[in-house]
C-alpha cells in the first residue's frame, strides 16, 4: 500500500526491466508525473503516439498533489498555450 514502492516498481519496470505496460500499471499518485512523460514521450504501452494534452493533463495533477515538477511542466504549457486543449493562461501558470 506504500505509494512511494509502487511508484519505485513503475520506475523499476519502466528504467531496468523495459517493460512499459507493467511499469504503466504500478504509478499512482506520486507517478502521475511519470505517466505524462509516457505519453510526453509517445511510450504509453496502450497508445504508442506522442500525446501532448494527455501529458498536460498528468503533470496538471501531478502538480495539485504537490509535485514540484509536474508544476513546472504543466506551467510550461499554460504559459505557452502551443498544445491542442490547452489554451494559454498565464494566470494558472
């Protein structure tokens, strides 16, 4: 039930074993922001394209937990607005 093991398991099948779909299935909250780099990267074992709104969506949660790179992330994208579903607000960002 340990959030912090079962993210080390994502990273673990994700950087060691090579093995996406597992390593998909073990990040909860505290991966949130690995997940966007999955679909940041186009390395979502279930939908292999590169999927910017999706990653934003990931990082933006990441962010509300309190994951300081998951602000940065999702600020990137506010304050830019260059993604498909992401409108510019540099208000949020």
């Amino acid at each position: 039930g340990s959030v912090e093991a079962l993210n080390g398991l994502g990273w673990y099948y994700s950087t060691i074993v090579k093995d996406g779909r597992k390593a998909f299935r073990y990040f909860d909250r505290d991966g949130l922001f690995n997940v966007g780099v999955y679909h940041l990267n186009g390395e979502n074992p279930d939908q292999p394209d590169r999927n910017e709104t999706a990653a934003f969506h990931y990082f933006l949660e990441a962010a509300h937990l309190g994951h300081v790179d998951g602000a940065v992330q999702s600020a990137l994208f506010l304050s830019t607005g260059a993604i498909q579903g992401v409108q510019r607000d540099q208000d949020k960002a």
